[in-house]
C-alpha cells in the first residue's frame, strides 16, 4: 500500500525497499548457509583427521603385535625342530647301538 500523496513515484520506491530487503534477506540467508558449511567443514576436517590417526595408530599397534607374534612363533618353532632332531638323533644313535650289539660289537660312550 502506497501512502497518499507518494503517487508513482512512492510506489517504486516502495517496490524497491522491498526488493532490497527481500534481497538483503536472502544474502544474509546464503551468508548464514556459507558459515555452516565452514562449521560442517571444519568439524568433519577435525573428525577426518582423528579417524586417520586413529587408524594410523590401529595399524602401527597391530603391525607391532603381528611382529611380536612371528617373534613368538619363531621361538616355537626353534624349540620344536631342536626337540625333534633331539628325538631323531637319540633314534638314530639307539638304532645304531643296536646294529653294532648284533654284530657282537659295542660302543664304548665317553661321559662328560
């Protein structure tokens, strides 16, 4: 509604008041959208970064126990063959003990 007395040229300023604010209304709007995506941006660059150096801190401590864990089988492994040439040899040596006694012979064993 133009105020009497304002004729046309009241009316297009009015008209343009009004287009300014509703102008003004929609930069604040996209103004307001850009500083919450700057927020939203920030927080998922901050949660991004933590994801990575929670994984990063998830490899290093499961590549540690992985290491740790040949380290282990290594040592089991190791004892497990020696245990078997202990039995082969001890095998080997009664068998041998064995063949000399048939052959009337002995084996004179030194104690130390």
């Amino acid at each position: 509604a133009v105020p009497r007395g304002l004729g046309l040229l009241g009316a297009s300023m009015t008209s343009n008041v009004e287009k300014f604010l509703a102008r003004e209304d929609e930069l604040r709007l996209a103004r307001k959208f850009c500083d919450d995506q700057a927020v939203l941006g920030a927080k998922a660059s901050f949660e991004e970064k933590g994801v990575r150096k929670f994984a990063s801190s998830r490899i290093k401590r499961e590549s540690e126990m992985a290491a740790e864990e040949v380290e282990c089988l290594n040592y089991e492994v190791t004892q497990r063959r020696r245990a078997c040439l202990k039995e082969f040899y001890e095998q080997q040596q009664a068998m041998y003990e064995e063949e000399l006694s048939a052959l009337g012979l002995t084996l004179v064993k030194e104690r130390l």
